[in-house]
C-alpha cells in the first residue's frame, strides 16, 4: 500500500499539484439473508484501489484507479492534475485549506471476534433459526434476516508528510416480521428497522443482540397491531424511543449541519439547508435541555461514524453541535473550515471507497442524555403516544418541515400505557420540534444506533453514520395515523 501511495504522490507533485493526498483502500464485504425459510442472498466481494486528490492551479482534481501497477498509479495522479487544471478555468474562488499538522499513525478498531473466520454455515444457521421462531407465530407471512459484514483496510498519505493506515470492522444484523391480512400489511422490525443494528465492531454485536430470543416477541406484536387501534389525530406529547429519535437526529439535525450544504456546494440526495452562516451561535435550535455533539471518537462508542482520522488525515473530535438549545456548529472539512473563517476541520471529510471523492459527512451526531427512565417518562405523561421504530420518512430539501411514521405505537393515558396503536405519524417543523421537547432520558437508555445507507453526492456515495439517543419527549406535536383502513 505505501508504496503505491508514495508514488502516486511524487507523481501529483511532479505534475505541479501544489497539494495531493492519496487513498488506498481494501475494502471486504460478506451480506447474508434468508426468507421465508430460504436462503436468500449469500454474497462476498473485495475491492482494492487508490484514489489521489489535488489541489493545481487553485482548483480541485481527483482519479482513481483499481490497476496498481507503476504506470497505472502515474497515469492516475497525472489525471487527478489534469482536471485540477480544468476545473481552474471555471472556478470563482481558489481553494483554501484550514491549517492541519502532520501526522503519522495507526488505529485498528476493536474487533473481539472477526466475523470473516465465523463460517457462513454458522450464520446460516442462525438466520434460519430466526426465521423460524418469526414463523412459528400464527399470522406472520414474511419472515427476513439479515447479517452484513465489512472491513474497512486504508492508508491515508499527503504532501504535507502524513501518512495514517486504519482498519474498521463493520457488523449489522437484523430481522423483520411482516403479516399482510386483507388490504392491510403490518411489521415489525428488531432491533432497528433498515437493516437492523450496525456498529464499528466484530461478530460480537451478532451475539449480544439476541436474535433468536427477540424474535417471538417481535413476530407475535407484528400480528397484533392488525387488532389494534389507529392512532388518533390532533395536538398530543409524543415519547420517541430511542432507535426512532436516531432517525429524526440523523434528518433534522445531521444533515442540515453538513457546511456543503450550506455554502450551496452540495445539494444531491439530500437538498440543501435552512442553517444559514447567520443562525450560527444565535439561533436556538431546540429547548434549554437540548445538547447535541457530532463525535467521531473511538471514546463516545463503536458508531458507524467512528474513526481516528477523517480522509483528509485530520484527527477525530468531538464536536458541539447544540449546546443548552442554542446551535454553535457545523460539521465541516478543511476547505468549508477556511471559507467561514474557522481555524480548524471539524474531521468529517469521509469517502465510500477509493474510487469517491471525501465529502463532509456525519460522523456520530448524538442527543446527550439527560435523566430517568423509560418507565418514568411514561408516568409523568397525560396523554400522549410512545412511538418506536421508524417505518416512513419524508422532509423537505432544506431539513425544516417533516413527517415520520414508524411501525408501532402505544397510548399513554394518566401516565399508563393503555393500549397499542397501528400507524401512527408525527409532523413538525424541525426547529418548534426541537424547543418542544422537555424531557430526556438518562444515559442507562441511551444507544449508538448505526445507520448504514445515508446517501449524498454524484456520483452516489453510501456511507455508515451514528446517532446516539435516549427515549425523549415531545410537547404537543401534530400526530395521526399514515394508512387508514
């Protein structure tokens, strides 16, 4: 790997690229799943290649290649200054890059058991032994599960001497229990929907999930909520569980603090954002209780959004996001960093795979925790609905007016739950949501929840970001019910 680097380096340099960094990267997946009893997909692939960035002429260029030969790499980085120099001829402002010392490292996240030695007859196994227990329950029709492995080997050097070798290990595993009965299909996913659960560590996370002895309970409330009630319409508190509040962070705060956005540089995928340069430090986001961080660091957790290094070789921070309700940050990269007259990246700059430019990313955009429990919350609430689950989605091109729904609910009357609700849906304003909300669970309810396919970019990139939340309440919000009968 180093050598490859280093010589697509000296050859950026040679061509006259005033800065260069180059990515070289093996990437390793394994995806298995079953249905309905079956083996569904069972599928591995590799991918190695080296991507160089520059900056020539002022301008940005970038090419990849996956043939590592000597005059493969030399062609590559002569590319990457070639559209550096074309892209010269049109651009409004030369780049500028917030300072960032050199470094030189290695970080190998923790991984207690490798899930490529686990043979895929084990996984099998377990899968299908899931999808059994989801089918044992009377009323369940489609039974699916999921395991998704992935390791993640990289070295980052520059022409400011750098030079930082990584290795990730990504797990995901899940299962759905889906019952069709008449024009009405109801499911319920564990422990998250999309996928599951993903985090930064080995096989392990497929073990302390507890697949097979979730599934019973998930497949029989999958059944149930065709007998339940519709969530009613009007003005009601809400109680977000956590994996569902990690949705509503991801869309309503993470990426309307991607600075691309903002700056108008980035809109694919995602659109752009209502967190213009002039809110900053004076806008508050949400209520005096709200506090929001974007942590890339191995010490907040094992999120999808953990690193040592973002890929423009500058180390992972914490990062305020919301402090006390007021917003006072962005995630940023070293160009967007210089353009507002900040001193420093925040490290957010991430690429799917060797062949894509880094773009500013979320990392772990994570609610703190404040104090209590689930049961608590519950108690202390009129009338309101506990809602878990993401199932739908919508919100605008500037991140300001949404809808959610999710896959369950249960009513909670003078401070007891009473009964389960189907369908049920939330609507709001991203910023009158966030002040309403007056209540947070502690940090015994609090989870990293890992979520595998955040899109930007063209061409697409798909990346693995973490939010971290507790249960949370909401005042007032706008709730009804997404599919009638």
């Amino acid at each position: 790997m180093k050598d490859f680097a280093q010589q697509a380096l000296e050859t950026a340099r040679a061509r006259g690229a005033s800065y260069a960094d180059v990515r070289v990267m093996d990437i390793r997946q394994r995806y298995l799943s079953t249905k309905n009893g079956q083996p569904a997909q069972v599928r591995e692939s590799e991918s190695s290649g080296l991507g160089v960035r520059v900056v020539a002429e002022g301008a940005w260029g970038f090419a990849a290649t996956d043939d590592l030969s000597r005059a493969s790499v030399d062609r590559t980085a002569a590319q990457a200054v070639t559209i550096a120099r074309a892209s010269a001829l049109c651009q409004k402002h030369a780049v500028s890059l917030a300072p960032e010392t050199k470094v030189v490292d290695r970080w190998l996240a923790p991984c207690r058991l490798d899930p490529f030695t686990v043979p895929v007859s084990t996984c099998l196994d377990l899968l299908l032994k899931v999808d059994a227990e989801l089918r044992r329950v009377e009323g369940v029709t489609l039974a699916e599960a999921v395991l998704d492995f992935r390791r993640i080997e990289q070295l980052f050097v520059s022409s400011q001497g750098s030079e930082i070798y990584q290795v990730k290990t990504q797990t995901g595993a899940g299962f759905v229990a889906t019952s069709f009965l008449g024009n009405e299909i109801q499911r319920r996913s564990y422990p998250n929907s999309f996928g599951g659960q993903y985090q930064t560590k080995g096989y392990e996370l497929v073990e302390e999930l507890d697949l097979v002895g979730q599934a019973p309970r998930i497949a029989e409330e999958a059944v149930a909520l065709h007998r339940a009630a519709q969530c009613p319409s009007g003005v009601k508190d809400i109680i977000l569980g956590s994996g569902q509040l990690g949705l509503q962070i991801h869309e309503s705060i993470g990426h309307p603090i991607e600075l691309d956005r903002v700056l108008g540089s980035e809109a694919n995928y995602a659109g752009m954002s209502f967190l213009t340069l002039e809110k900053l430090g004076q806008l508050q986001y949400a209520s005096p209780i709200v506090n929001v961080v974007a942590d890339a660091t191995p010490a907040h957790g094992p999120g999808l959004g953990t690193f040592a290094y973002d890929d423009e070789g500058v180390p992972a921070q914490c990062t305020p996001i919301i402090e006390d309700g007021l917003f006072v940050g962005y995630l940023t990269s070293r160009e967007t960093a210089a353009a507002i007259g900040q001193p420093r990246s925040s490290g957010a700059m991430r690429a799917e795979a060797w062949n894509r430019i880094p773009l500013i990313r979320m990392t772990n955009v994570s609610l703190l925790p404040g104090q209590g429990t689930l049961e608590e919350l519950i108690a202390s609430t009129d009338d309101g609905i506990h809602m878990e689950t993401n199932r739908s989605w919508s919100i605008d091109d500037r991140r300001y007016n949404f809808q959610f729904g999710t896959e369950i609910g249960w009513e909670i009357k003078n401070g007891k739950v009473t009964r389960m609700l189907k369908n049920p849906t939330y609507a709001g304003i991203t910023t009158e949501f966030w002040n309403a909300c007056d209540a947070i669970c502690g940090p015994e309810a609090w989870t990293l929840w890992g979520t595998p396919n955040c899109g930007k970019g063209q061409p697409p990139q798909t990346m693995g970001t973490g939010h971290g939340a507790s249960p949370a309440r909401f005042r007032k919000v706008q709730v009804g019910v997404a599919y009638k009968d």
